[in-house]
C-alpha cells in the first residue's frame, strides 16, 4: 500500500466520532477512504460476501430487491461471536484489498497523504497496512450514549457493540496520535487542524 505518499489509518471505537474526524480532514482537502463503504459494496447483491451469507442466514436477512439487511445482519453477528468471524472473513480480505488499491491510486496520482477511516483496523491486525495510525477517543459513557442514538437501540445492544471490539485504552495505547473527542467540535477540529499542519510539514509520523 504505502509508496511515495503516506497512508494513515484512522479508527476508534463505535460512536467515538471517527466519521466525524474524516470529514474535517476531508474538509481540509484530504482524501478519505471509508472501509465501511467497501464492506456494504462487499454485501451488496453483486458483491463477493452476498452469496455465502445468504446461504447461511436465508431469506429472513433479506429486504426488496435481495438487498441484505444491515440491521438483521448485526443482530446476528453481535449475538454471537463465530458469527461475526464468518461474516468478517467473507468481507475483510475484499476490503483490504480495495484499500490497497484505492490508496494506492491517489499516492500515485501525487497526493501527499490519504486517510482511510477503518473501525475494526486493530481487531483486523492490519496496523502494519499503514504508515501511521490515528485513534479517535472519547469516554465510555459518551461512547454508549452515541452509539444507542446512532443505531437506535437499546443499552444492552450498545454494550454488546462495544464489547466487540477490542478496549479503546487498547486502541490508544498503540496510537501513533490520538484526537481526543471528549469536548465540542472546534475543540475536535483544532486538533485536527494541528495534526494536518504536521502532515504538510512532514513532521508526522515522525521520521
């Protein structure tokens, strides 16, 4: 993936504001790839993982027009941990390497650096993927406030989403840089704006 540009990988937990990070990046003019868009391309009627999942899961995971439906799907694999490893290995290896070439592209087309926003980057293994990674935090009970109003669901469903997924002290601990997304937007942004301006300078990742 990392050639003469550099490629970051940004992620966090569930509800921390990793989405929300990537559009101000985006919105300074970075290019932002979102590994959630390739995983739906991934399920989607044409798609690599379709098939297998609905052999497995039948017509009650699906909408009109064979479309998979995300929320049945995420009950299942949140239920239930073989599940979600059946479902991540259908999607993650299309994912990673669309990634690849995606990055790959806009390096080559001479941008400096790229983002790609990847929720699971370290529950994957693929930090190595990436020339530096970017983790987005916030508090716990900020964390499952968001996350039951994103998804619309309950508290109990929220812990099970979080548990999930590796501990957020874990995800920091292993950060190249970490924007801490406790406070309000200008606070988020100017952090961004600060870890931008070490980009062009090319003071981050340090050499």
């Amino acid at each position: 993936m990392k050639a003469n540009g550099k490629v970051f990988g940004l992620t966090g937990n569930i509800a921390t504001g990793k989405s929300t990070v990537a559009w101000m990046f985006e919105e300074l003019g970075v290019p932002i790839i979102y590994a959630d868009e390739i995983a739906h391309e991934a399920i989607a009627p044409s798609g690599t993982a379709w098939q297998p999942i609905f052999e497995r899961y039948g017509k009650t995971i699906l909408l009109k027009d064979d479309v998979i439906d995300k929320n049945e799907l995420a009950k299942i694999i949140f239920d239930d941990a073989n599940e979600r490893k059946f479902v991540e290995s259908l999607i993650h290896p299309y994912v990673r390497s669309e990634i690849a070439k995606r990055a790959g592209r806009l390096v080559k087309n001479s941008h400096p650096f790229v983002i790609v926003e990847v929720p699971l980057l370290y529950e994957a293994g693929w930090e190595d993927d990436f020339d530096a990674v970017i983790v987005v935090r916030c508090n716990h009970d900020q964390e499952l406030k968001r996350c039951k109003e994103k998804f619309d669901i309950s508290l109990d469903e929220a812990k099970k989403r979080l548990a999930a997924q590796f501990p957020l002290s874990r995800k920091t601990d292993a950060a190249d840089f970490i924007i801490d997304n406790d406070s309000d937007l200008e606070e988020t942004k100017v952090q961004v704006r600060r870890l931008h301006q070490d980009m062009v300078r090319g003071t981050f990742p340090k050499p």
